[in-house]
C-alpha cells in the first residue's frame, strides 16, 4: 500500500473516531456541571487516540503516554473536587496536556518537551488551537482522499441509492404530515412521532461541535506533516542590542530595588510608620498591595524572556549583559515576592483566609519556583530546559491544589476562627464558608447543627443565614439540576448531598424566615 494510501485511510478512520466521539459527547458531556461524564469521555478520547496511533503504525512515545495520562488525571478532577475555581483550571490543565500529547505525538513544532523552549510551547497552543478550529476541512476536502478514491461497481451502486433515498425521504415526509392531517383515522394507523426540532437540533449542535473539535486535534497529531530536523530557525522580528538591554533592564533593576528600601521600611517600621505616611491602617496598607506585587512577578518573566529570545545567539556581548543586570533583577525581584508574601500574612490574619487567597498565595509560590528555575537554565545559558521545567511545575502545582482540597482547608480554617479574640471580624464568616463547594459542606453542617456559633445574637444570626444558604444550594430543585444524572456525579458534590439530607431537619430549623428575622420556629 503506497503512503499515500494509507494516509488517507488514517484520515478516514481519524474522521470516524472524532463523529462517534462527538455522538458520545452528547449526552456525556451536553449538561452541566461536569463530572464523572467528562471522565467517561476523556478515557474514550484516550483510547481512541491510542487505537489510531497503532493503527497508523506509529507506536506512542513514552511521553505521549504520560501526556494522555495527564488529561484523562486532570478530567477525573472534575468528578473528584467541588470547588468553583480550582475545576475551571484542572479543565486548562487537561486541554494544556493534550496540546502538549498533540506537540509530540506530530513532533510539531518540536518533537518533545524537552526539546521545547517557551516560544514552541506558545506556537504549539496557538497551532492547535488552529487546526482544532479549522483543521476538519481540510481533512474531509483533501486529507481523505475522497475525491480521489477509486471507484467500483459497488460503490456506484451504493452512490445511486443513497441519491434516490435522499430524494424519496423528504417527498414522502412532506405527503404524510398532510395525508395525517386530513384524516384522523389514517393518522391512527400511521401514528408520526411529535419531534421537537429545537431539541434535535441542540443535540446535533452538541455533537458535531465535539466531533468537529476531535477531528481538528487528530489531525494536528496524526497527519500534520513534522517539522523538519536542522531546519534554520527564523529570525527574531527584533534584534536586541547591548545599549537596548543595558536601559531597559537596568531602569528595572533602579525601580524595583528603590521599591525594596522601601518596604525595608514598613517591615520594621510597623503600623505608626504606615498609618504616619499613607494615613491607612495596618490590615487596609496589606490588603492594597498584594495584587499589584503578584502582577509585577508575573509581569517579569515574560519580560525576561522576551528579552533573551530577541537577543541573537551570536551576539555573545549583548547576552552577557543580560546575564549581569537580570541576576540582580532576579534577586530585588525575590525580595519583593517576600513583602507580598508578608502582606498576605498580615491579609489572613486580619480578615481570615478565603479561596481567592488561597489561589492567589499558591500562585505566588509557583512563581518563586518558577523564577529559581529561569536562575539555574536562562541564565546560565541553558533556556531549552526552562519550558520543561516550567511545565512541569505547573501540573504539580495544580494537582497539589487538588490534593490539599482548597475548599475544605478554608472552611476549615474560618470555622477555627470561633475561638479567635483578637481579629477584625471577631469569629469565621459563616456566610461565606456556607457559600463554598461541596467540599467544605459536611464540616460546616457538622458546625452549624453542633450550636458552637450561638454565644451572642451576632453569631446566631450568622448562623441561620448560612443554615439558609446551604439548603438553598443543597435541596430542592437546584439540586436536583445538577444531579439529574450519572454524568453529573461528583464525588465532593454527593458527600455534600448525603451530608445536608442527613441534618436537613435541624437545618431547617436553624435557617432564617424569608424576611431574615430569625430561625424558623420549630
């Protein structure tokens, strides 16, 4: 069999893998919220990738492996944590790691991870993005080979069938409706079922969108030609120079370090001196902060970056001043993440801890991680190994955040704050705890049906409204919504579910009236 041949032939089967996964989608996939139905259709993504991969004789590399592991590990996610931000990025985590399954499986733009800088990695997603939008086109008009398929007397045959039903349906259709309208005893013998076009239509839209999408990714691995070995690389659109460097990195290196001396100054000069210079309070001067600071991290490193890679290779004066002035922007760099680190202790401690928080401190950790990384491989005239790592810390971070379950830990937290005499609030923020994912609810019913909270009338009315809170989320016809079936299930979202049927009466009991004047009587 010629390649060409057996090209077209992968095309034709990559086309019949992404139509049945796309029927699949449907009702897997088709009502929110996702859970264990995404699971279900990622792991048959996954063997189907693998089918056509043996099929094309092309046997997965071991780092394709791990890539369809990831995906499929990072979609389990959705049917394990109930937690509102943490399931949008294990969704990104998943879509990241089949971009990356695509990159080497087709060895486009490079073959593997560790042969990727951060500018593959970029291309990469933006290559598949395309093809995904586009690439099922091309697969159908040319990559099939359907114009050119050899024609015999069967397939004649077939064609001049097929044609004839194509004309007979719609024909007989049209009279039946009107022979069934007319006549009431002839519409009993041929009895057509009432459709709901609006719904068969949802339902095709559903599908062809998954199988459209599956169609454009396969043939980004499979088919989409390698890039060739050796091949020049293609100039940067601007070239660097040691003067261009020299300003730019050295201005940054003047700010940030003026910025350090001054925030020597807050960490010992303490709340008089804040209160003295900016007229605000201690906890106010912490809060402001410490999103500016994590926007100036992340700002950075693709100023960094973008600086190396528009620096010729051959220009070895003007990289060694890059190396000299972004070691030292590095470090100021570091002194700075560490007075947002001590914003954000003093944040928690004065308004307690939330998601957003969290999130936010975890982010700020994998910055530091990742800039420790760029000192030991960007600027030791190492960058090919910096996208690896900064992949791979990436995934670790995420699937540590799905270890630590970060809605449970801040319930947690807040509900120890009970006992707490020297904060702003005075005690947790049963509201917003009430608020959380499935997560957190077994412990907060367990708290609010325990009576801790009714040691003044300020607690027990924070109490009946997260009591409220809860059943609303938890009973009834919402919940019902988001649990009317098996591809819905989650594992946080059932373990919340049995824990607020188990206390519903003393729930009840507990919640607020309509007009939020009290518990309702018992």
């Amino acid at each position: 069999m010629t390649a060409a041949a057996t090209s077209d032939r992968i095309a034709r089967r990559a086309l019949l893998a992404a139509a049945l996964l796309g029927v699949l989608a449907d009702p897997l996939l088709r009502n929110g919220p996702w859970g264990l139905g995404l699971l279900v259709w990622m792991s048959a993504f996954a063997a189907a990738v693998v089918a056509l991969a043996r099929r094309s004789a092309r046997s997965l590399s071991r780092e394709s492996a791990i890539w369809i592991t990831v995906a499929v590990l990072f979609a389990a996610g959705l049917s394990w944590r109930d937690a509102d931000v943490l399931q949008p990025f294990d969704v990104l985590a998943m879509l990241a790691a089949l971009v990356l399954l695509a990159m080497s499986m087709g060895a486009v733009p490079v073959p593997g991870l560790a042969l990727a800088r951060v500018r593959d990695l970029i291309g990469a997603a933006f290559g598949t993005g395309l093809e995904v939008a586009t690439g099922v086109v091309p697969l159908v008009a040319r990559d099939a080979g359907f114009h050119a398929a050899p024609q015999t007397a069967t397939d004649g045959r077939a064609r001049r069938i097929a044609r004839a039903v194509l004309i007979t349906v719609p024909i007989i259709v049209v009279f039946a409706l009107l022979l069934t309208h007319a006549d009431p005893v002839f519409a009993s013998f041929l009895a057509i079922p009432n459709v709901d076009l609006a719904v068969v239509f949802s339902h095709v839209v559903v599908a062809g969108f998954f199988a459209w999408v599956v169609a454009g990714w396969l043939r980004r691995a499979l088919i989409t030609r390698r890039a060739q070995n050796g091949a020049p690389a293609a100039p940067p659109p601007l070239a660097l120079g040691p003067t261009d460097v020299t300003l730019a990195l050295g201005a940054l290196n003047v700010l940030f370090a003026a910025f350090v001396v001054v925030q020597i100054g807050w960490l010992f000069g303490g709340q008089a001196l804040v209160l003295k210079t900016t007229g605000l309070s201690y906890a106010e001067y912490a809060r402001r902060g410490f999103a500016e600071l994590t926007g100036v991290a992340g700002l950075l490193l693709p100023v960094l970056l973008g600086a190396q890679a528009l620096i010729p290779a051959s220009d070895v004066r003007t990289h060694r001043v890059y190396r000299r002035l972004a070691v030292p922007l590095v470090v100021l760099l570091g002194a700075i993440m560490l007075s947002a680190g001590a914003r954000m202790k003093l944040y928690i401690h004065y308004y307690g801890i939330s998601t957003d928080r969290l999130y936010a401190s975890a982010f700020m950790i994998w910055l530091a991680m990742v800039f420790v990384w760029l000192a030991f491989t960007v600027l030791r005239s190492r960058p090919r190994t910096f996208a690896a790592g900064l992949v791979a810390t990436g995934f670790a971070a995420l699937f540590t955040l799905n270890v630590i379950n970060p809605d449970a830990l801040v319930a947690r937290a807040n509900l120890a704050r009970g006992d707490a005499a020297q904060t702003v609030t005075g005690g947790p923020d049963l509201r917003y705890v009430a608020s959380l994912g499935g997560d957190a609810v077994p412990m907060v019913v367990s708290a609010l049906t325990a009576g801790q909270f009714a040691a003044d009338s300020a607690a027990q009315s924070d109490r009946c409204a997260a009591a409220k809170i809860v059943l609303d989320r938890w009973t009834g016809e919402r919940r019902a919504r988001m649990s009317s079936s098996w591809t819905q299930w989650n594992v946080a979202r059932s373990r919340a579910t049995q824990a607020v049927r188990a206390h519903q009466a003393e729930l009840e009991a507990l919640a607020c009236r309509p007009n939020g004047a009290g518990p309702t009587p018992r």
